[in-house]
C-alpha cells in the first residue's frame, strides 16, 4: 500500500481474539489498534479517524449492531468489516445493507478473505477521502456543484455549504431571484450523508393555498371533494433525504403552523389519515423576500423563522459579484454547447465589457437565457455583439442598440409594408446564416417548407431567386 499504512480498528470483547487479530492485521502492513466494546470504540474514533473498522457483533455494553447504527446516525464512519461466530445470511444482509457494513465475515475467520476485505475497504476510503478533496480543491477554484465563483463572496458561500452538508441542521437560503439558491440546497444535499436519498422541491408560491397542505403532508382517499386517491406528501417523498421549501415567506400562515409541528416532532399526518408517519427529512428553505418586512408583516411565523434559520445562507446578486462574470460565462457555454449541439468557445472581450457595465436583475438566469440566444445564433467560435438581443444592454437608446447590433440590424424604413418587412428579414437572415436555409428557418421560428414557398414567392416576383439559390439547407 502507497504512502502512510492504513489504520485499524479491532472492536472485540474477548482479549485473545482482539490480540490475534491485531498482530496478524499488523503483519500485513496495517496500522492496527484495538477496543474492547463499542463504548470504547466511539471514544477512540471520536479522538482520531481509521481507515477500516473491523467488530465483532455480539459484545458487553455496546454491541456491534448498536455501534454501527451510533456512526450512521453521526453520518456513517470507516467502511466496516463485521465478524462474528453468530452469523446468518438474514443477520448478514441486515447488517451489510441496513448498518452500513463492508463486508460480513464468519468465525473462524480465513486469513487470505479477511485480509483481501481490508485491502479493498481501505481503498475505497482513501478513494473516498479522495473524492472529498478533489471537491474542496474544486470550490477553491471557483465550483462547487453547479455553483461558479471565485469572488469572496461566493467563496464565503461555498465554506458555508462545506461546512453545514455534513450536519443535520436546517439551513434558510436568502437571495434575489436567479441567483442559484436551489442549486445552494441541492449542492448541499449532494456533499451530505442523504446524497443517495430523495431531493425533492416545493415551490411555495406557485401553489393555490388549497393544495398546500396535500402537497406537503399528501391525503387519504375521500378527504376533500376530488381526492379520488391516496396521495403522498412531499414529506414522505423526501424520507431519508432533503425537502427545499422554495420562498417559504409565501406560505400560508395556518400552513406555516402545522409545518412547525412536523419540524419539531418528525411526523406528519395526511389529511383525512389517523394514523401519523414518521418521517427522516432534512429541511432546507429559501426566499427572495425581505425576512425583516415578512416577520413585521406576519407574513412569516417568528417561530417557524427560528426554526428554519438554525444556519443562514445568503447569496449575493450577480451585479455585486461581477468579477465572476468570465468564470460563469465559461461554465454556462459548457452546459449550453452540450443542450444545443453547438461548439461555441468563448465570448468576445468587448461582449464581457457589456456585460460587467451591466446591473443584471434577472441575474445568473437573465445571463443564462442571454447566452443561449447567443449560443444557439452563433453555433461555434466567438460570441459576439450580433449574437445579443438587439436591446441589449436594456436601456439603451435606439442609436445605441443599432450601434452594438450592427451587423446582424435589419433597417425597414417608415411606409414599408409587412410583406417588405417580412422579406428584408428573410433575406438578412439567410445573409447571416450564409444561406444555410434549416438555420434560418429554426431562428425565424418557421417550418423550412414555409421558408421554401416564401423564398419561391420572391423569386417569382423579381425573376430570379435568392442569394445562395437551391440546395443550402446544409451550408455554410
């Protein structure tokens, strides 16, 4: 084994066995250490971390069924390895799947197989610490999930994912709109021990407040007037695993109330149901409001806001972090290059200049939906200013906007008719595709065959067709 041997954990009750197997572990090249019980056994885990952990179950004081239940309610420890003269296969399969073993071993214990469990437990441990710091070093580099940004301020954001992920503790994300605080839960969620369980979201305010109860806590058949089914609530949906309340500020205030209750007892009822569920839920919620003006207003709950807000996360809008401009650009072309099949590499100098003298309201989303009409107009190479919407920046004066969008403006003059419109825009369009007829027919919004009777049209009327004549649908 590379670098510093692996450390080892040997949890038994009876001393002869502990110290057998210690030295046998040790002659093999690991670092072995050992324990009498689980008690003692926490201790020593909570002083200093192991690689693999190897128990007996069967012990005085703390079991190794307990131990191990003890550790994934901390959020799960070193790979474990349990050995016992007590086995079955339905012991086994518990144990492995339920207790979060590595493997199961029955006494007497073959050498060769228990000393292939370790090798291999300890390497899927450095491979996950690995994977661990790979994922610090990238949120020092400026990502974290689908999260992007070096500015401070980002930075202040992903030591605060890092940090919270791991725990239990209810987090309430704050931002403006478009700013990504759903991408902070499901980041979050993702570095969690719950990773592998259900993200589910709730978005408060694009419900009727009628369905809000049966959304969260789901119904039984016959509860209301249209309940034909059983429906289950988000909160069973998200059991073992993460539930984000998206603009919790607009839930309804008698909603607000019953969601406290299952907050602090674990257990929701369905409506119509007698019989209350116990749910594992880790909640994370998000606004876009004013915290101080809902709490004033009695629009939030000051209870449910003390219950929610154990950590607060505030993203910081996209035109107080401008710096990060370049790096988001980057990133959102690689997602937007894989959506459209497009091979665009970067965008202009003078483009980026636009956008840092720019407020963005719409923030990383108004970037976004800027860059894919971008994107998509351009389809490989440079972004440039005739890729922007022709108003871009927003607030520019005509002259303005015709000065930045002056290669691709199509001039129809004042008395022009809408057919003449409509042809100058037709033909311009094909200029900018270089004729490529399905491009252009896709970035007028037309069906090629429209595109093809139109071309036809003004081909009849002046006796000769169009620039690029037939069979471009495929050039440029």
């Amino acid at each position: 084994m590379a670098g510093s041997p692996a450390r080892v954990l040997i949890v038994d009750d009876e001393e002869s066995q502990r110290a057998g197997l210690a030295a046998m572990i040790g002659s093999w090249g690991f670092q072995a250490e050992t324990a009498c019980d689980g008690v003692e056994a926490l201790e020593k885990l909570n002083q200093a971390p192991v690689d693999v952990l190897v128990t007996d179950l069967m012990m005085p004081r703390m079991d190794g069924f307990e131990l191990l239940r003890r550790l994934a309610a901390q959020g799960g420890g070193p790979p474990a390895v349990v050995i016992t003269a007590f086995g079955s296969i339905e012991t086994a399969v518990a144990t492995i799947h339920d207790l979060g073993a590595f493997w199961f071993l029955e006494k007497p214990i073959q050498p060769q197989a228990l000393r292939l469990l370790l090798e291999r437990a300890a390497s899927q441990r450095r491979l996950a610490q690995e994977t661990e710091r790979l994922q610090r070093q990238l949120s020092y580099q400026g990502v974290l999930g689908e999260l992007t940004g070096r500015s401070p301020a980002m930075q202040q954001v992903f030591s605060l994912i890092r940090q919270v992920a791991p725990t239990k503790a209810a987090v309430l994300i704050t931002g403006e709109s478009g700013t990504g605080k759903e991408l902070v839960a499901r980041a979050i969620h993702a570095l969690s021990p719950r990773r592998d369980g259900p993200f589910v979201a709730v978005n408060c305010a694009a419900m009727p407040e009628t369905l809000m109860e049966s959304e969260l806590f789901g119904h039984e058949k016959g509860a209301f007037t249209g309940a034909f089914e059983r429906r289950v609530g988000c909160f069973e949906l998200a059991h073992n695993g993460t539930l984000l309340l998206d603009e919790i500020g607009d839930m309804p205030v008698a909603t607000q109330a019953k969601l406290l209750r299952v907050l602090e007892d674990s257990r929701v009822r369905r409506l119509g149901g007698r019989n209350e569920i116990v749910v594992d839920v880790r909640v994370i919620a998000s606004t876009n409001r004013s915290l101080a003006d809902a709490l004033r207003q009695g629009a939030l709950r000051e209870d449910l806001y003390f219950r929610l807000n154990v950590i607060h996360i505030h993203l910081p809008p996209l035109r107080e972090r401008l710096e990060d401009l370049p790096l988001l650009a980057e990133a959102l072309l690689a997602e937007l290059n894989r959506k459209h099949g497009a091979r665009v590499q970067e965008v202009a100098a003078d483009v980026l200049d636009l956008f840092r003298a720019y407020s963005w309201p719409g923030n990383v989303r108004e970037l976004r939906n800027v860059l894919e009409r971008a994107v998509v107009l351009a389809g490989e190479g440079t972004i440039r200013r005739e890729h922007l919407p022709w108003n871009f920046p927003p607030g520019a004066s005509v002259r303005q906007a015709a000065r930045i969008e002056e290669p691709g403006v199509v001039r129809v003059p004042l008395g022009a008719t809408l057919e003449d419109a409509e042809k100058a825009l037709i033909l311009r369009t094909l200029q900018f595709t270089g004729n490529n007829k399905t491009r252009a027919a896709e970035i007028l919004g037309i069906s090629l065959k429209t595109l093809h009777n139109k071309l036809k049209e003004y081909a009849a009327g002046h006796g000769s067709a169009p620039p690029g004549g037939p069979g471009t649908e495929d050039a440029g």
